[in-house]
C-alpha cells in the first residue's frame, strides 16, 4: 500500500489463492475520526465484503455533511437508483431460480425433451399417479366434467329411448299409451331423470316403468358408473389431500448457511426447524453437492454428484425432531469445500441439495424434505443466533425471529489455514471495524477526519 501527501490513498489487492502475508484489511473508526493506524489492520481477511463498499460508504457520509440543502436536492436521484437496486435484485433472484436446479421449497426445475410418443401414453396407463400428481385446477376441472358429463350422455340415451317408444310431447301419444319413464317428455325433463338417478334423489316426479327392458339396463348401467366415478373422483381428491409433501411444508430451512469454527473444527452449518409438535420417526439426513466437472479423460459432467455428510449433535439417524436442530458438515480434507476460501466462495459455481426424510407421526406416510444453497448463499465467518430459551414457567421457547439471523464470528481465511498450525489464525471481530477481502484504490481527503461513520 502507498500513501500520497495531501490525502491518504491504499491500493490493494486480492488474490484467487488465499495468501498469508499481511495486508491491510481493516479501517477502524474511534469516536468520529477513521483511524488508519497499523495495529488495526488484520493479517488475514476473515469475512465476505464486497469491493468498494467503504469507499462508497465514506462518500456517501461525506456528502451527508455538506449541508441539509443539498442532501434534499440529492432525495430524488436517490430514491431513483434505490428502485433501480430492487430491480437489479429482483431480477437477479428470479435469474437464481431459473438457474437452480432444487428451488428453496423443495420444486425441482427439470425439463424433458424429446420424448417419445409411447412414454407419453405410460403416464395414461398409470393414470392413478398421473391423476394425484397433476394440479388441483385440473383436478376440479376433471371432476366437474365426469360428472356433468355423464349426466349429459345418460340423459342423451334416456331421450332416446323415450323418443323410441313414442313418449316425447310432439310425438303426441295416445291417451292409453304405456311410456317408459313417466313424465319424461323432452330432452329437459331426460336430463333431470339421469341426474336423479346417478344421484340418487328420487323425487317421485319421473319414475321408470316395467314396460322396456331396455330402460332398466339402462338404469343398471348408469347406477354402476356414478358410483364408480364417485369412488374414483373421492379417491383422488383424498389421495392429494393426504400427500406427504403437505407434511413437508411444515419443515423449514434457514434461508442461508454458514461456514464458522465448532468444535475445534471449522463447519457448515444449515437450520432446520419442525413446525409441528408431532415428530418425524427416523429421520434421516444427507446432502449432494452438484456442480460441472471434467474428468482427467476430458469428458465434461453437466451435473456430477458429491455426497455432503451431516450430522447433528444426537447423531446423524434416529433424530429427536422436537426443536429445531442445526445440520453440521465438517469441512475437513475429504470435504469438497477444503479447497474454498472465503474471496473464491462466492466465485464458484455448485448447488448444495440437503434432503430430510422421515416418516410422519399421525398419519405413518413417507415423506421428503428439500431444499439447495448457492454460493451466495453460503456466509463464511458467521454463525447462527441462539433461538431456544427457558421461560419463568419452565418451559422451552424458540423463538423463530432469530431462526436464519447471523453474526460475525472469528472464522480462519480457508480451510488449509484452519487445518495447518502456521497458518491456523482466528482474528476477533471488532464491532466498529470494516472487514474487505477485496481492494480498489480508496481515496480519503484531508476532511475525513470530521467524518461520521
């Protein structure tokens, strides 16, 4: 770093390789004045930061000062680039949504092409499962049409057979004529008689006679199909309501995860949380880590698979779900994360997959519990705010606003510096300290010591 004569300026640097020689990579603030002194500068970067962001801080505290005038002048270009930056972030995370391939609610975001025509006709063959999994719209549709359907064609036949015996008004029957169906005259009054009789009203007005055998076939038939559609469509709509990815709504995950040490070892850490006071019986827990890999042979794997181990205080099986419980993966040298730093995390590009399963108290079903974590949402150098507490009564409270809340914690630069004893060296946060693993040229005038930070 070089320092000019009127105003003090550092130019840094960050390299893809962590580094352990010491660079400057604090500005501490005491009182109202910035302190560059050297015993404030950390030897090691121990937290994500983005670049240029005090440079843009202390910028934005200096103009603050210039007067009350300008900073209202100023209201309008701001309040202008704040929607731009929403805009930016929004659409920024529907790009994320697009891209990954397990969303945050457990959806996998696949699509098949080319498919042939006869795996198409496999899913009418299973139409159990293609009727449970289809949406519920469709459902609805599906059922109001089978049975207003049915109505429909049934009554069409009853018209037929009343017009083939000669029962229809314009027809004009005999008075000493013998109908089929009585009051059935029109294709109105046909369509009533099927609903009644698919449904079994019975209003007394239309009733069936002994005088055409074909009527009462007839009758037969419809009385099996409504109650096979009624058992079908019940069926169904029972089936969707008691899937056990309804049970899997009630578990949450932490939006976000953390690397920190614990446990004389440096961890990742996940949230996971029961919403429900009944318990997942033999829970299990694992994770995958997806990502694009070439082999030694050059072949280029799209979505090459590496196992993620977790494990929670209790153990890695058989978990008592009854509070919410931090998953834990060691990031030792087996891990696909030892060779992560905390300036190249947010560079890489893989999704990590957790998956819970677990079999349902009440209702004894299966059920799977997913969720993915990108790069950028991975923090290094934080861990998670204690949630469970003990009120006056005695009994246990968690509380679920600090549920994904994080702080700054004392956390190595990789993982070689943590595992190497040279290099193994924590670095304790101070809370009025600015923390930046990657430099520009920051310029401060001679007026910042009346800056506010």
């Amino acid at each position: 770093c070089t320092a000019a004569h009127q105003k003090t300026s550092y130019l840094c640097s960050s390299e893809d390789t962590p580094t352990l020689t010491p660079t400057p990579q604090r500005v501490c603030s005491q009182g109202d004045k910035l302190d560059f002194s050297p015993h404030n500068f950390s030897e090691f970067c121990v937290t994500p930061f983005h670049k240029a962001s005090l440079c843009q801080e202390t910028v934005s505290k200096q103009s603050h000062d210039v007067g009350g005038g300008q900073e209202r002048e100023a209201s309008g270009p701001r309040m202008f680039q704040s929607c731009q930056k929403r805009i930016r972030e929004h659409l920024a995370a529907r790009r994320i949504r697009r891209t990954r391939l397990v969303t945050k609610d457990g959806r996998c975001n696949i699509e098949f092409g080319n498919v042939r025509y006869s795996n198409h006709f496999a899913l009418l063959v299973d139409f159990w499962t293609t009727f449970v999994e289809i949406r519920w719209r469709f459902v609805l549709l599906i059922f109001i049409a089978s049975f207003a359907g049915s109505w429909f064609i049934f009554g069409l036949l009853w018209y037929w057979i009343a017009k083939s015996n000669g029962d229809l008004r314009w027809q004009d029957p005999p008075e000493n004529h013998t109908r089929c169906i009585d009051n059935v005259n029109g294709l109105t009054t046909a369509f009533l008689y099927s609903l009644e009789t698919q449904t079994t009203i019975g209003y007394g007005g239309r009733a069936l006679t002994e005088h055409c055998g074909g009527a009462v076939t007839l009758l037969i038939i419809q009385s099996i199909l409504g109650a096979i559609i009624n058992c079908f469509m019940c069926g169904v709509i029972l089936a969707k309501i008691s899937l056990p990815k309804k049970r899997a709504k009630t578990i949450t995950f932490s939006e976000t995860a953390v690397i920190c040490p614990r446990r004389d070892s440096l961890c990742l850490l996940i949230r996971v949380a029961n919403l429900r006071k009944t318990l997942l019986i033999g829970s299990q827990i694992y994770g995958k880590l997806l990502r694009t890999t070439v082999t030694p042979d050059g072949e280029t794997i799209i979505m090459d698979q590496v196992n993620i181990d977790f494990v929670v205080d209790a153990g890695k099986d058989n978990l008592f779900f009854v509070c919410p419980l931090t998953l834990t993966h060691v990031i030792d040298k087996a891990s696909p994360f030892f060779e992560m730093a905390v300036d190249t995390l947010h560079q890489q590009e893989f999704e990590l997959v957790v998956f819970l399963e677990g079999t349902a108290e009440s209702t004894s079903s299966s059920c799977q519990v997913r969720t993915s974590f990108i790069p950028q949402e991975i923090q290094w150098g934080y861990k998670f705010l204690p949630i469970i507490s003990r009120t006056k009564e005695g009994k246990y409270r968690v509380d679920f606003s600090n549920f994904s809340k994080t702080v700054p914690v004392a956390t190595a630069h990789c993982a070689y510096c943590f595992h190497n004893e040279k290099g193994h060296h924590h670095h304790a946060h101070n809370p009025m300290a600015l923390d930046n693993q990657g430099f520009d040229v920051i310029d401060i005038n001679d007026q910042a010591d009346g800056t506010k930070m």
